[in-house]
C-alpha cells in the first residue's frame, strides 16, 4: 500500500481525461442542469455531491450518453463527442447504477461475462458452433473475468444466480461486470447506497485498489460524505442543477456555500 501511495505522489494524476463544458439539460420547461462545466483529469477519483434533486445521476447521465444535453459539448481523450450509451463503452466509459441492473437468474460469473461482449469479435457462426476463434476469445475472457472476481474475492459466489445474493455482494457483482470492460472512466452511483458500514468499507477500500492497482479513473456520486472526503482527490459540488463548488476535499467541505446548502453546520 505504501508503495502505491508513493506512486500515486509521483504522478498518478495525469492530464485532462474528460470535460463537460457549458451543459445545460431540460425535460420540458425544468433545467435538470445549467450550465455546468467541470473535468475528470486521468487516474483521479473525482467525486459530484450534492442534495438529492442536485442533477447528480443526471450528469452522469450526460456524460456516459443517456441524456443528449440541450446546450453544451463533452470532451473525452481530447475530442468533441456526441456521447451515447453505446459509443461510450466502446470508448471506454462503464457505468454502474443507483439501482442495480443485473441479469437475476444469471449467475454471478455470468453476469460479470456480458462485460466481455463488446471484446468479442468471432462472428455469430463460430460462436454457435464454439469453434476456432470463439473457442480461444471465450477462454481469454472467461480468463480475465476470473481475475476479477479473485480481486473482488467473490469466488464463493461465482457460480450462484444474483438474484440470491444479499444487496451488498450484488454491489460488488455489478462493480466487477463494469471492470469487465476494462474502462478508462468507469462511472459510480451511489455505490455504497443500503450498505451497512462493514460493507461500506470493503466496497471502499476496492473503489481504491480499482483506482490504485488498474489506475482507473474514477467518477463517483456518494451521499457519505465521509467515504467522498476519504476517497477523492477532487470533488465537484451540485445544487438545484447548478454547480456550487469545486475543489479538493478539505476546499469543498470548508466552503460556506456548500456548508449552508448541504453539509451542515454539524459536519
């Protein structure tokens, strides 16, 4: 651990990885966002709090192509990019939800597997047939996706349907299907939402290790504010869909703004 913060003092943080800039996003006559501009810059956890209602899922939202933005443009890896849901996993975005979207019936090492299917290239015959080039890319993946679940210490589980598993391991289920598809950016909400703080803190500490030991860079949405001021290296700031702050943990959290709207005077 030591010799990964050391690394992480010597440049973990790159560059700018994603920008949104000037975005305004309306559903009829309601700005869910306006005019919101921040970035993620490479390797950092990079938080967005805010009151429920702030626009937070919405940004999220935005950014990995659900929601097409009414003003405003995205910049990832340096370019201009009409974002949508599929482009941005080809892209290297995986997403993760507030409310867990998983295959129930499928087991957990199944599950995880559909990550994987944006990497398969044979085509649908020699899939049928299990043969040749499909043959080789379903052990190459099924390879990978057991490293996975080794480092997310799910291997008890990876045969059982998910939809058996209690809420926290089904958290962790849906984490590692995200991994699956080795992102770049991989996107966070609410990660530890219904956790008790035992799994609160194992979900924490693998945020770190993802983060650490893949060096994924990491957009997080989290209503503790203790695992966000532990967690991140920077932290963004929204209220009634519009941004109140941004800056590191300690900038955020002493910011009066942010204290009257959200925090509070005993935090």
């Amino acid at each position: 651990m030591s010799e990964m913060m050391a690394d992480n003092e010597n440049g973990r943080i790159g560059g700018e990885l994603l920008s949104v800039d000037n975005i305004t996003l309306r559903f009829g006559g309601v700005k869910a966002l306006t005019d919101i501009s921040f970035n993620i810059n490479k390797g950092e956890i990079r938080s967005i709090i805010g009151p429920n209602g702030a626009g937070k899922s919405s940004m999220l939202n935005v950014i990995n192509g659900f929601y097409k933005p009414q003003e405003g443009t995205i910049r990832f890896k340096g370019k201009n990019v009409n974002m949508k849901p599929d482009l941005a996993a080809k892209s290297g975005i995986a997403r993760t939800f507030q409310n867990i979207a998983l295959f129930k019936g499928m087991s957990t090492l199944d599950n995880i597997m559909t990550g994987r299917m944006l990497k398969m290239k044979a085509g649908f015959l020699s899939q049928a047939i299990y043969w040749g080039r499909a043959q080789k890319e379903e052990l190459e993946n099924r390879a990978f996706v057991e490293e996975i679940i080794d480092f997310l210490e799910i291997q008890s589980i990876r045969k059982t349907p998910v939809g058996r598993l209690p809420y926290g391991l089904q958290k962790r289920v849906e984490l590692a299907r995200a991994l699956a598809m080795e992102p770049e950016l991989l996107l966070l909400d609410e990660p530890m939402a219904g956790m008790n703080l035992e799994e609160k803190e194992d979900m924490s500490r693998y945020i770190i290790d993802v983060n650490e030991y893949f060096g994924t860079t990491i957009a997080l949405i989290e209503h503790d504010m203790g695992v966000v001021m532990d967690l991140s290296d920077r932290v963004v700031v929204l209220d009634y869909g519009c941004k109140l702050a941004d800056g590191s943990p300690d900038e955020v959290s002493s910011n009066q703004a942010v204290i009257d709207a959200y925090l509070g005077v005993a935090h």
